[in-house]
C-alpha cells in the first residue's frame, strides 16, 4: 500500500506538469486556429496594441483607407471588447465578416436582428449552457440569437455599432483584417501599408500564428515553473517519507545484509533503484492521468481544451527521477550508517 500511494503521488506530480503545459498550449493553439479562421492574410493594429490580445483601438475610417490598396480584396474592422476574465465579445459588420471568413456556419439560430443579439460559438455555448433566445450576462444582457461553429476569431459576437454605442467607442475599432487577391502578394501590401500607415503594426497571418506561445504570453511561463516546482517538491516529500518508512520498516533485513557484509554502497544503491523504479511508474501513471483530466476539463471547463503534449514527457520524467532521487538520499544515507547489531536487534 505504501509503495502504491508512492506511486500515485508522484504521478500526481507529474499530472500537474503535463496538464498545465497541456492547457497552456490548447489555449494558445485554440486562439491560433481561431485566428486563421479569420480567413484574412494581413491584419492591421494601432501602434499601442498588443498583438496576442488584440488591445488598442484606433479609427474604423482605416478600413476604407486600406480597402483602396492594390491588391486588397476584402477588408473588415473588429472591435475586441473584454469583459470578463479571459472572456471578451467582438464587435463585427456581419456581411464583411461573413464574407472575408467564408461564412458562418448557424447550429442554431441565425444572424443579429436586434441591437442586443450576440453570437455565441458552440463551445462557449456548451460551458455556460445557452441556446438560440436565452439571456446572457457578457458586460450587458444580451439575447442569444445564434450559435455558430467554432473557429471564427471569437467565442462571442455582437454588432459593431451596437457594441461601440454600448462601451462608448464610437468610430473604433481594434484590428483591420485584409483578405488578398493572391497571397503571393502579402510582402508588396505589407510594404506598401508599411510607407502609408508608420508605426502601425502590419502582420502577415502566418507571422500572427506563430506568436501564440508560452514565451509570449506576460507571466505564463513563470506560473509553469512555479506549478512545475511545486509537483517536483511534491514529489520529494512523498518519496523521502515513503523511503525513510522503508527504512524502518526493513531496519531487521538491512541489518542481515550489513552482516553478512554488504557495503554502504549496496544499501544505498538498493533503495536508490527502487526509488527510481517508483518514479518511473509514477510516471507511468501521471501520463495516463493526463488523458482523464483532458477529459474532465472537456466536460467541465471545455473553454480551457487542454492538449496532449508528448515533449514534455521526458521533462516530467526527469523532474519525477530527479525529485524522488533527492527524496531518497536521506533515507539511503541513513539505512547505510545504520549499526548491524543495532539494526539485527530492532523490534
């Protein structure tokens, strides 16, 4: 029993590393693909911005202004407007978005007909349990009166005007998305807008794509290695308990080893290699939880997907050895000086 809450722990360990990296990047990947479902191949912020979150505003006029450009085939402002933690509704002219996206496809319901309409994608629709008609609380109450497949920029959208009237920005918008003639000419656009708009941020799609990672992200990869130091330190713990009750527990059979002459160095080496045998089946065992906490976040918090992340095997395993190795040098130590009367006389 003691060996198997060893086990469990330190997979438990590893779970926290491998779901955390795995939520980390479905996110990102979620926020990439709903970018390239935009459908555009440039996209357009005000100097202030920030690419990743689409912060900053500037004028809607620059969509007429960039729509003049060789070129250009397609071109739609979006006005990005956060209200909750990590929830935001995005302001959008329905055709032009239509248009530049291929469509939108309704599971239920269909487009705006009043100012307080929204649009919810399906998987916004399923963590807060909504449908076409209901009520919903997103920095006003607005009616639900479409869900649409996911994958189109946003969880959640509402009319432009609407949405600027509402949060007083008037005559703003957060990013220009541009749709081309031929994507072969994304570098001679990007130059051109470059020379008319100084200072403003002009990104190819591919570019704004490979921006969405850890690294990126403000504070995101200090959390992962404090949540990485935790399931490592927690893993110690578990391991120098489990070892130092092994100890004593085989204080009688260590003491038959010593005399009958085994070196410190077998009996250290003995629980070393069992320790390493538990870390790499509570390996074993964190990785596999990893697949159930995948589906558990699916059902209960299915707007955070979390990703399985096979690279970072190695890195929980090496945390999990490595942690458990530590945790043992105490115990080993200790059942190595161990007095062989001594130990052939513990009760």
């Amino acid at each position: 029993m003691r060996t198997l809450l060893s086990v469990v722990a330190i997979g438990v360990g590893v779970t926290m590393i491998l779901t955390l990296a795995g939520v980390s990047r479905g996110m990102l990947n979620g926020m990439a693909e709903r970018s390239r479902g935009t459908g555009a191949d440039i996209m357009i912020q005000p100097p202030d911005s920030s690419v990743i979150g689409f912060t900053g505003t500037m004028s809607e006029k620059f969509v007429d202004l960039v729509r003049k450009q060789d070129h250009v085939a397609l071109a739609t402002g979006t006005l990005m407007q956060p209200v909750h933690f990590l929830d935001y509704v995005t302001g959008i002219h329905l055709d032009e978005f239509s248009a530049i996206t291929g469509g939108l496809h309704y599971l239920e319901g269909g487009p705006f007909r009043d100012p307080s309409d929204l649009l919810v994608d399906e998987i916004y629709a399923r963590a807060h349990n909504l449908h076409a008609g209901d009520m919903v609380d997103m920095g006003h109450k607005w009616r639900v009166c479409g869900v649409i497949e996911q994958g189109k920029l946003s969880r959640a959208f509402a009319d432009l005007g609407s949405l600027q009237d509402l949060f007083s920005s008037t005559g703003k918008i957060s990013v220009v998305w541009l749709k081309l003639d031929d994507p072969a000419n994304i570098p001679t656009v990007k130059a051109a807008l470059e020379q008319k708009l100084e200072g403003y941020k002009i990104v190819p799609m591919d570019e704004v794509v490979s921006l969405f990672s850890v690294d990126n992200v403000p504070y995101l990869k200090p959390f992962t290695r404090v949540v990485i130091a935790l399931a490592a330190f927690f893993g110690f713990l578990m391991v120098s308990l489990s070892m130092y009750t092994a100890v004593l527990e085989r204080t009688r059979e260590i003491g038959i080893l010593k005399a009958l002459g085994a070196s410190p160095g077998y009996i250290v080496g003995l629980l070393l290699r069992e320790t390493v045998v538990l870390a790499v089946a509570g390996t074993v065992v964190g990785i596999a939880m990893t697949y159930g906490t995948r589906e558990i976040m699916a059902v209960f918090v299915p707007n955070m997907p979390q990703a399985i992340v096979p690279d970072w095997y190695p890195v929980a395993a090496a945390i999990a050895v490595g942690g458990s190795l530590i945790g043992a040098v105490y115990p080993g130590l200790k059942a190595a000086n161990q007095d062989a009367i001594e130990a052939l006389a513990y009760d």
